[in-house]
C-alpha cells in the first residue's frame, strides 16, 4: 500500500478544488487552504464570525477566546 503524504503541495490542493462542483464544498477546501483553520473551526462559523477591518476579512475561530490582560494595559485602564 503507498504511503499517503503528510501535507498537500499547492498543485495538489488545486486539483482537488478544480474537482470539486459542489459550492459548500469547494468552499470549505478554499477556507481550510487559504486560511489554515481546522475542519471543526469551519464548521463553526456564521455570518456573525466574519468581519470586515477595512482591509480584509477576519475569521474569528474558536481558539479566539478572550485572554487575561496584560500588566501595562492594566496600569492604563481606570
């Protein structure tokens, strides 16, 4: 039995997108290419998980989790 590869090259990765005609689908392989997110992180997200900065569009994930302040920005804060 051949032995599969560890990681998809570029060619490889747009042959499977030129393969597949199922819109959700396609879409899902682009995301998880361009991106580098999980499969679990697409499905998660929404309309709501996407937002325009002005100069792209941030994915917001579920490693994306609120994290402790820092001690200078709490010296700064009231």
């Amino acid at each position: 039995m051949a032995q599969l590869p560890v990681y998809l090259l570029k060619p490889d990765v747009l042959g499977l997108l030129a393969a597949k005609k199922h819109p959700t689908y396609r879409l899902i392989l682009d995301l998880m290419w361009t991106t580098g997110v999980r499969i679990s992180e697409i499905l998660a997200l929404t309309l709501a998980s996407v937002i325009e900065d002005g100069y792209g569009v941030v994915l917001t994930t579920l490693k994306q989790r609120p994290k402790r302040p820092k001690k200078t920005a709490l010296a700064r804060s009231v």
